[in-house]
C-alpha cells in the first residue's frame, strides 16, 4: 500500500512538473551556491539515462525488492506528451529534488538499492552540474555574440544609409584671408582638416606592402613557428581576395568618383596658386589661407627679435650631436643609465629642425605661433630624459590632471561670500621663461630631483642647460638659435614651464594674506577664486614675479567664466556647477564620419564626445545635453541612429557600471597598422585570436595633409633617413634597391667609395678572379653587377622610393621592393627577410601596377614630386 502511495507522488510530483513546463513556467530556480538557479535546456535526455540506469543498478526481482516499478514511472513518462520538456528549459534544483526522491523512494523498498544508489546518483549530479557550467557559459558567449552582431548590424545600416552621401561643408573651419576665391569643392576638402583621411580611389595607391611590414612586426611578437605561419596564411588570404575584389570592381560609384574629382580639383587649384599657404590654426580646430608673401614676412619679423632669436653662420647640428654623444658616453660610463639606453640616446642622422608658424586666426591680424618639431634634433632623446626625472620631483598640486578631475573638484567648492572667480593666462610662457630661472627652480627643487636620479647637480645642471641651449631651427635655409626661452616642440619645455609655474604659485600664495579656496592650474592656464576688491592686487603680485612672465587677466560675468572646455557657473548658494563649453571661435569640427578611417575609431570619438559632454554639464538638464550631443555630431556628419544608439548606451554605462578589473597575465604590447579600408579590420580581428595580448591600432596614409603643400622648409633628400632607396645603372636598364636606417648621403658616399676603390682596381689592370675584387663584389649586389659587367651606377640619379619611421619594417619594405622591381641587380638572399607566403600577393601587385611596379605611399610620392619641382 505504501509503495502504491510512493508511486502515486511520484507520478503527481512529475506530471504537475510537466504540466507547468508545458504552460510555460519550465523550471524551478534557487538561490543557494550550488545552484544559482541558472537554465538550462534539453535536459530530459539526462532523467531519461539517469533513470536508466538507477533501474539497471538495482535488483530486478520483484519478491525481493518492488524498484522494478520504477521502470513503469519512467516508462509512462517518456510516453506522455511531456516529451515537450526537450524543448523547454529545467532548472538544476529540479533535477537534485527527483534524485532525492528516487533515492529515498528505494529505501523504502530494498537497502542495497539504496546505497549503491546514493553513490551512483553522486557522480552522475557531479557530471551534471559540470554539464550545466559548460552550457551557461556557452549560453552568455552566445548571448554576448548576439548583441555584438546587433550593434554591428545597427553600425551597418547607419552606414548603408549613408554610403552615398559626401561630407556636408562646415563653414566655419576655413578661413580665407585672401582675395583668392576656392572653388566650393576645394573648399569642401580642405574644411575637413589635414587628418581627414581620403579613400583609395586607385589599386596603385594601395599601401599593401606597409600593411605587410606591419603585419610582420605583429606576428614576430609570439616567437612559435606553427602560429606564425598559420597567422601570416590566413593575412595572405585575406590580402589576396581583397586585392582581386578591387581588381574586379568595374564603375566605381557616387562617392569614389567624388572623391577622385575633388582631389584633382584640389590638386590643380593648389598647382595653379603656389603663392597659397594651407596651415592648420594655432586653436579652434580651423585651416586657414593665406598668402605666403604673407606668412613669410611674418615670420621673417619674428625671427629677427634679437632678444629672442640669434642668427648663426652655419648649420650647428654636427656640434650638438658630438655634444649630445658624449653625455650619452658620460652617463653610461659612470654607470648611471645601460648601453641600451645609451645606444637610444646617441644619434649619428640627426637634422635641423625646421619652423613653422601656426596661425592665429582667433586674434587680429592673424599672428603666428612659432612651432619647433624637435623630433630631429640631436638632443630630443636626452630631453626626454632629463625632462622625465624633474617630471617626477614636481609635487603638482596646484595641477588640474585633466577636465574631468577639474570638474569633479570644482562641482564640490563653495565660495566664500564676496569672492569671485578669475582665470589668468600667462603671455607666450614657453618662450618667456628665461634660463637662469629655470636654472635657479632645478637647484631649489633639487632634494626632490635626487631622489629620482643618482646624476650629481652639476651634470644635472650641465644637461638642462645643453637642452635649453640646443633650441635650433632652420627658416629659408638660414639657421638660428632661440637664445631666450624654449621651443615650443621641444620635449623639454612642458616639463621646465611646469617646474617655473608651480615656484611662482609657491611665492605668490606666500606673498598673499588672504586664502584660495580655488587655485588650479593647466600649464599656462590658472583659474583663482579671490575676493572682489583685490583682483588688481593679485595681478600686480603675479606680474611682479618675474619682468619675462606677464599674466593677463579675466573676470567671470554674470557668475560664468570659462577654464579648459567647462562653463564654470556660479549657484546663488555659492556652488558652482559646470558645463560642456565650446569657444566663440572654434568650428565644431572633428574626426568626420565620412573619413576613411576605420568604424571603431570614429564610434570612440562620438563616445569619447558624448562623455565629456554628460560627464561636464551638471547645470543643465538631460534634454539640453542631449540636444548638444546630436548638433555636434551631426555637423559633423554622424547619422542619427547611430547618435541616439551611443547616447542611450552611454546612459546604460552610467547606470549599471562595469568596473571590472582586468589583470592580464601577459604584459600588453602596443603596434600600429596602415588603414586600408576593410581589409585592416578583417587582419586585426584574424590576429586577435593569437594575439590577444597585442592592442593594434590605425594609421592613415593618405590625408588631406598630404595633398597640401609643405608650411615647413623641405627636407633635402640626402638628409633624409629610414628610407628605401633606388640607384640606376649608368650603362643598363638595371637598378639596385636597398634600405638604410642612417641619412641616404652617407649610405651614398660608402657605395661611391667602394665603386671608386673597384674603379682604381680596374685601372690597375686587376680582374675579376683577383682576391680584392672578389671581396668587393661580395659586399653588396650592386658592386657584383659593376665589377661582373664593368658597369657604373648613377649615384647621383638616386631616388627615394618608400620610407618608414618604424625601423624594423625597413628590411620588409626593402625586400617587397625588390621583388616587384623590374630589372633589379639584388641577390636572392636579400629577399630572405620575408616569408614566402607572401609570394602569392607580390605577384598580385606586380601584374596590376604601374610599369616601374614600385608601390609608394602618398607621403612618400608628394614628397618625391616637392623634391623634383
């Protein structure tokens, strides 16, 4: 009667069960750490063989024990319509409370069942939860794969909605100082900025065998051969099928011809006005033109302040790179850096850096800035080291980090009554600060300095002044040298104008007897609360500090002033409250979404927006913010759909944060990749699987600012370094392609000598079996074919046919260049450097390229047609 009973329950329990999943409800979900509650699904296959085979472990004659019945029970439920449940969800605690049953059940009816039950029901819930891990994190990969592909596709629509759609003209980014009309196309181009990036309208443009470099350089970060070439075929793969796609588009549509018609345009009319100069504006994001009688004069006037600027004789950059060597020698001698860093630190290709000016189109008269790119300079590597080490004696307390730290602590300041706020800005700092006070700053911060350096103060002292004195540049072919202040672009200067600023605000604070409650600074930049009648009296003491260093000086109005792109407003309870603030004269322009640079950068910069945005407009409500968000954007031509979708999910981050920390096992390397529309996106996501620790991001190669012409003086091509160069043969169509890291002349004069030594050795009657000769031919190819034909190479025919700052894509780009060049007197074993699975899209190119097959990015072909004008 009991087992009746029992059975009875079981039945019920089981049929309620599926009468429930059938309506829907389908599972029973807990709380405790062993089950979370979590679905899953298909799970009777599981009670089907968990049945099976409690009922085979069991005794089978029924005069002894009756757990035979337990068959008919799973007999009639597999043959009820609850075979439903396959396809509804169960939960684990279902599950735990029927093997519970089960077990107690039998021990109602036979003991030996039971206990051969209780450890076979153990293993079997053990693999079955393990089972149920597995599937829910397949279940959230799935789920987290599902949204991404939504997002994409939402990303996708946006952009079919506007593939055929041409950027709309920002009038305010251009501003035309001449008499000279643009035409509306040229002005169209050139009002979206020197970083706009311009699609490929030609398969010879192509920077293919850059993107090859940077690939290398990617996959020779894992040191495994296997994964290697498995990542290098599928890159090839890509390559190719992408090469013969464009090979197979036959007209090409609106928007390329677009683009191929307005660069002519641009390319003709920039031709036909060599006396325009295209510069980008010193701020408000702005290009301006203007005549470059003009600009020249200007910065002739400016060069020649005799206070400011020396004329020299002649180029001193040999001198500054002795000098620059031997605190290199020096250092590394005294054991206070590694040769590693003293091999960084020397420089046998340094060059003068050239001027240039940066209009200032917000100011009357149009004013340059003068700009100095050190980059070239023989002391750049040593600034930056000396900079680092008083970089981090600098307490920076006064410091505003950034706008979000300066609003988080402004939103928590309350004035005092009767104090108002101020901001002050200091006249041209970088080439105000004079040497002596830099000088006299390092020696009274010199406790701190120490404990970041073992260098004593004199050597100390010896290199910043070397630093400061090494300010060079070259205008028109004239050299000088700024004898007063520093150059702005000399890695040196943020450093010192951050040291002089934070010892003046340590003396004026001392010198005043009444407190700041605000008192923050962003380099040049100062914002003060004081009270109202002794503005005059804090300008006077700031003014005071030093006759170089002069502050001008700003008062809020109606309770607003601006500091750094916050609107600070002052609350009538004496709180101040910000928001996202623009100036008068800047144009609203940013990365266009119609530039050619790849989906993610341009989805980072609307999000990056769209935070500063929320993150600064505390005084105003949710629907003015969003109004400003969506005008900004779309002047700059993001679609709708794509600015409501980032703006409600920036409001998502904000109210369900994910502040997880990641900690990689792996330390994280940075490379760089040439955009190449689609095809880089494709590359970056095949390597991601391999490389997950390698954070790749986009590089443009052709710009708008590459179609301008040079503001700055031209490099001489002999000056040049990192480059990939060709020499022609004098008495044959060949040429020899080679690379080097120093300046082409000096690689020149070691190809001249050795030809002039096999020159002398031919007029000594020696041959070609003679040792000396053969030991002259091995040293390059280019000697083998001269001393093998007695050729001679034109040297001074010399063309520069691809460059790269990236010196470890030097040997790739050499090697590309050499198999896809017809006629080349290279060897086979200088093609070693590169992979043969690359054969298949060198070949590709080679039969689809111009004559000469030499491939170029746009930076290196405008410079080369600069060169030959």
């Amino acid at each position: 009667m009991s087992i009746r009973r029992t059975c009875c329950v079981g039945e019920l329990f089981i049929v309620r069960f599926t009468y429930s999943a059938a309506c829907g409800g389908g599972s029973v979900e807990g709380n405790s750490e062993n089950d979370p509650g979590r679905r899953t699904t298909m799970q009777l296959p599981v009670w089907r063989h968990f049945y099976s085979d409690c009922i085979d472990s069991c005794c089978n004659d029924s005069s002894v024990c009756r757990t035979a019945s337990l068959r008919v029970l799973f007999l009639s439920v597999c043959s009820t319509p609850a075979y439903v449940l396959l396809r509804l969800s169960v939960s684990v605690r279902l599950l735990t409370v029927l093997c519970v049953f089960t077990i107690w059940h039998v021990s109602s009816m036979c003991r030996f069942c039971c206990l051969k039950l209780e450890s076979f029901c153990c293993l079997k819930l053990e693999s079955f939860f393990e089972n149920q891990d597995s599937f829910y994190d397949r279940h959230v990969r799935n789920n987290s794969s599902r949204t991404d592909r939504k997002y994409q596709a939402i990303i996708d629509r946006s952009l079919e909605a506007t593939a055929n759609r041409t950027p709309s003209h920002n009038t305010k980014s251009l501003f035309n100082s001449t008499d000279v009309t643009v035409p509306k196309d040229v002005e169209l181009l050139l009002s979206m900025g020197s970083k706009f990036a311009l699609p490929y309208t030609d398969m010879n443009e192509l920077p293919i065998y850059h993107l090859i470099a940077d690939v290398e350089n990617i996959i020779q970060t894992n040191n495994e051969e296997a994964i290697q070439e498995r990542n290098r075929c599928a890159v090839a793969n890509q390559i190719q099928n992408f090469l013969h796609a464009e090979r197979g588009k036959g007209r090409h549509d609106a928007v390329t011809n677009f683009y191929r018609t307005t660069i002519r345009s641009t390319r003709a009319f920039l031709k036909q006005h060599p006396e325009l100069v295209i510069a980008e504006a010193d701020k408000g994001n702005r290009t301006v033109v203007m005549k470059r009688d003009e600009y020249e004069s200007k910065m002739q006037r400016m060069i020649d302040d005799d206070e400011t600027y020396l004329k020299l004789n002649r180029d001193p950059t040999a001198g500054y790179q002795k000098r620059n060597n031997n605190f290199a020698k020096r250092l590394a001698d005294l054991k206070l850096i590694d040769r590693a860093t003293e091999r960084r630190m020397k420089t046998y290709k340094a060059t003068a850096p050239r001027i240039y000016g940066a209009p200032k189109a917000h100011k009357e008269g149009l004013p340059l800035r003068p700009v100095v790119p050190c980059m070239t300079s023989p002391s750049y590597t040593l600034s930056q080291f000396v900079g680092k080490i008083i970089q981090k004696s600098i307490t920076g307390k006064y410091n505003a980090t950034d706008s979000y730290t300066f609003c988080e602590y402004i939103n928590s300041v309350q004035l005092p009554p009767d104090y108002v706020l101020i901001s002050l800005d200091v006249v041209s700092l970088f080439t105000c600060i004079p040497k002596n006070l830099v000088i006299r700053d390092v020696i009274h911060n010199w406790e701190n300095i120490k404990q970041h350096t073992d260098i004593n103060l004199d050597l100390f002292l010896e290199m910043t002044e070397f630093c400061i004195d090494c300010s060079y540049f070259r205008f028109k072919g004239q050299f000088y040298r700024q004898v007063f202040g520093t150059a702005m672009g000399n890695p040196l200067s943020p450093t010192i104008a951050d040291l002089v600023m934070e010892a003046l605000l340590d003396n004026v604070v001392a010198r005043i007897d009444f407190p700041f409650p605000v008192l923050k600074k962003y380099v040049d930049d100062l914002m003060l609360a004081v009270p109202k009648d002794k503005i005059e009296e804090v300008r006077k003491i700031f003014n005071e500090y030093n006759e170089k260093i002069q502050f001008t000086v700003e008062v809020e109005e109606n309770g607003k002033i601006p500091f750094l792109d916050l609107l600070l407003v002052r609350q009538p309870d004496q709180t101040i409250k910000t928001e996202w603030y623009m100036k008068p004269i800047a144009s609203g322009r940013f990365l266009n979404y119609h530039s050619a640079h790849s989906i993610k950068q341009k989805v980072n910069v609307a999000n990056n927006f769209i935070r500063r945005v929320q993150t600064f407009s505390t005084n105003v409500d949710t629907a003015t913010t969003r109004d400003i968000i969506t005008t900004q954007l779309k002047l700059n031509d993001y679609p709708t759909t794509m600015i409501n979708r980032l703006i409600d999910r920036s409001r998502e981050r904000q109210v369900n944060p994910t502040n997880e920390d990641v900690t990689d096992s792996e330390e994280t390397i940075y490379r760089s990749m040439v955009q190449v529309g689609q095809l880089s996106g494709n590359i970056q996501k095949i390597l991601k699987k391999d490389y997950p620790n390698v954070t790749i991001s986009s590089k443009n190669a052709k710009t708008v600012g590459n179609m301008l012409p040079p503001v700055k003086d031209v490099e001489d091509k002999n000056s040049r370094s990192n480059v990939i160069y060709n020499i022609p043969c004098a008495d044959c169509p060949a040429c020899y392609v080679g690379m080097t890291t120093n300046k082409l002349q000096t690689r020149i004069s070691s190809h001249r000598s050795c030809s002039n030594r096999l020159q002398s050795l031919w007029d000594q009657g020696k041959t070609t079996e003679d040792v000396e000769v053969a030991q002259l031919r091995e040293r390059t190819a280019l000697l083998d074919h001269s001393a093998a034909n007695h050729h001679v190479f034109a040297f001074d025919r010399t063309r520069i046919v691809d460059s790269s700052f990236k010196q470890q894509n030097l040997h790739i780009l050499e090697t590309c260049h050499i198999v896809n060049t017809h006629n080349t007197v290279n060897k086979r074993t200088d093609t070693d450097n590169l992979s043969n699975t690359y054969a298949g899209v060198l070949h590709t190119l080679r039969n689809n390229t111009r004559s000469e097959a030499v491939l170029q990015t746009d930076e290196s072909l405008q410079q080369e047609s600069i060169q030959s004008e």
